[in-house]
C-alpha cells in the first residue's frame, strides 16, 4: 500500500511540476481531437521540452529471445513499466526528451532498440535476419519477459507503432493501456498486394527501390544520406539539426541493419516468405484483428510520411478510445517532436 500511494504522488508532482494537466481520458472527444468550431484542440505543446536533453541516464543490456538487447532505462524502479518502441529510420533518441517526462511522473521507461539498430544484436550468427511484423512483436515480449514484466503501458511510431499494436491485439494481457502514432497499422502480405491509387503508391517509392538489389546497395552505401532524406520528407517542419540527426544515424551502423530493414519492406510486399516459426501469427494478423485494450492515437498536422486516414482505422480499437491530433507543424517523429504531448497521452491512458 505504501508503494502504491508513493507512486501515485512521484506521479501527481512530476505532472505538476511539468505543467501538464491532469484531464481524464475521456475529455478528449472519440471521433477526433477537435474543438466545437471545428478546429484542432492543442494538446500540450512541445517547445519547453523538445530538444532539453541527448542522452539517457542509464543504457542497459539484457538476453532476450534471439537478441541481447541494448536498452535505455528512465524512472524508478518500482514505477509502472513503460515500454516505448521506435520506428525506421529512428531510434531510441526519439524518445530522449518523452523519457524524463514520464520518469518525473513516476513511470519506470523502457526504450529498447529494435532487432538492427545500436547495440542490440543476434546472439546467434545464424539467426535469420529477419524484418517481418511478427518476429519484431516476438521481440518485444520477449523483452517484457526477459525483465520479468507482466504489464506494460505501451507507445510507438512507424515500426514500433505496428508492433505495439500487434501486442495489444495479440497480447492483450501483457498491455495496460497503448498509444500509437498513426494508429493502426498491422498489415499483411496479401492486403499489399492489392495496389493503391498512383499518388498514394509515390509515396511509398523507398518500399519499390528497395525491392531491387540497386536499392539494397543504396540503402548500404548511402545509409546516413538515406535516413536523412526520409526524415526530411516525413517531418518536412521540423528543423532538426546535425547532431541530432547523427545521434540517432549512429544506431544504424549496426551490422544487422541493413538487412532488416531491407527484409521488413521486402517481406510486405511479398518478395520473401518469412519464417515459418511466425506463420500461426501472421495468420492472425491477416484478419486485422480489433483492439480493445485503452488506446490513444495521435497524428501530427504536418506528418509527411504515409499514414492512413484516422476516421479509416477508428473502429479497430473496441475498447476505451481517442483519437489526439497535434499542431504546430509536427511531423512523422511525433515523440521527438512533440514529446509533451506523447507523454501526456501516455499518462492519460494509464488512468482510463
């Protein structure tokens, strides 16, 4: 009892010490986060906190699974757990400036790097290098249970917005509560084979050029030039600068990288099989399964990365919902770049 009421008020100060209100979760509307003239409601902006901090206090490994993973640790201990999950062509600094926010409000914050980034690596050379949306959820609990973590908020973009969806579908009972930036995006190999409109299909021009071997030799040749160039398209308003871009593009001079990035979107489109360890997975996720634990999406006004139609995805998620949309011309990195409004929704759906 006593570590409960503890937490509650490491919780309630750090939130007030940080200015962010406590609104419950339901005081944002179902359909959108929209005001009643219409116009976008402002979630708590980011500019006091973005860009505070390059470095986390404590950076960890552990065995889990098929990896030893390098992870990154905020907050005490005993906090609720936290798992956060970045995207491609990102890493764990995405959440650099998220981190303390949630540490201050009591939370115990995991961010760990995926399979193919920083210092997480195969502890076996002849695992497959494998980048399909299964074997990356497989990961993530694997993580969970290798820190003896029954139940975690979960949060995540791009590829860790899928996975943490994928784990919440999946694993219900292993998630509190999710938030997820673009909001639904589990996929399956035989959905992309249907084409989509010529505008829609430019926008995923990286996914063709790396079906090709011109585009694996790219992707290794030029990686740093590559991740640049996307986080310029997909955040065409956030002037970040070189050392916070070559913060990050240190992590993708894992010797995995490459090859899992290449294999994730060569697997969507069907060009590889996969593992068939991963097949009753895929299986499941191919029907598009609903979501019901609480769950918060958020879109940014100026993501310039492809990412469905909110109103498209709403009826996946069964259970308590919001949708948040955030302004100020926030791009496709939405916890780097709005990073108080990412904790705050984390903080919100942990009280739904």
């Amino acid at each position: 009892m006593t570590n409960d009421i503890d937490r509650q008020r490491r919780g309630l100060l750090g939130i007030t010490a940080l200015g962010l209100a406590a609104l419950p979760f339901g005081a944002i509307p179902v359909a959108a986060a929209q005001s009643s003239a219409g116009e976008p409601s402002s979630p708590p902006r980011a500019a006091s906190a973005r860009g505070a901090h390059t470095t986390f206090s404590a950076l960890k490994h552990i065995d889990a699974g098929e990896l030893k993973v390098a992870y990154a640790e905020e907050g005490p201990a005993d906090g609720p757990p936290v798992l956060l999950l970045h995207g491609w062509p990102y890493d764990i600094h995405a959440y650099v400036d998220v981190a303390p926010i949630l540490a201050a409000a009591g939370y115990r914050v995991l961010i760990p790097y995926l399979r193919g980034y920083g210092g997480t690596h195969f502890l076996a050379e002849s695992t497959p290098r494998n980048g399909q949306q299964a074997a990356l959820a497989v990961d993530a609990i694997a993580f969970l249970d290798a820190l003896k973590i029954d139940k975690a908020l979960l949060g995540g973009f791009d590829w860790g917005a899928r996975t943490v969806n994928i784990l919440a579908a999946l694993w219900p009972e292993r998630c509190k509560g999710m938030v997820s930036v673009s909001g639904y995006l589990i996929g399956s190999q035989e959905a992309n084979r249907n084409p989509l409109p010529p505008k829609a299909e430019l926008a995923w021009w990286y996914q063709y050029y790396f079906a090709t071997e011109r585009g694996l030799k790219g992707y290794r040749q030029y990686t740093h030039d590559f991740a640049r160039l996307i986080w310029e398209l997909a955040s065409p308003k956030w002037a970040f600068d070189d050392a916070t871009f070559q913060r990050s593009a240190a992590a993708f001079d894992n010797p995995d990288h490459v090859a899992i990035s290449i294999d994730n979107y060569r697997w969507r489109l069907g060009l590889v099989r996969g593992e068939a360890k991963y097949d009753a997975l895929e299986r499941k996720l191919a029907t598009l399964p609903t979501i019901g634990v609480p769950t918060i999406t958020m879109e940014g006004d100026a993501n310039g990365a492809p990412h469905p139609d909110p109103a498209v995805y709403a009826k996946k998620f069964t259970g308590k919902y919001a949708f948040r949309l955030i302004t100020g011309g926030i791009g496709h990195n939405l916890p780097q770049e709005a990073p108080e409004a990412f904790a705050k929704a984390i903080i919100d759906v942990d009280r739904a």
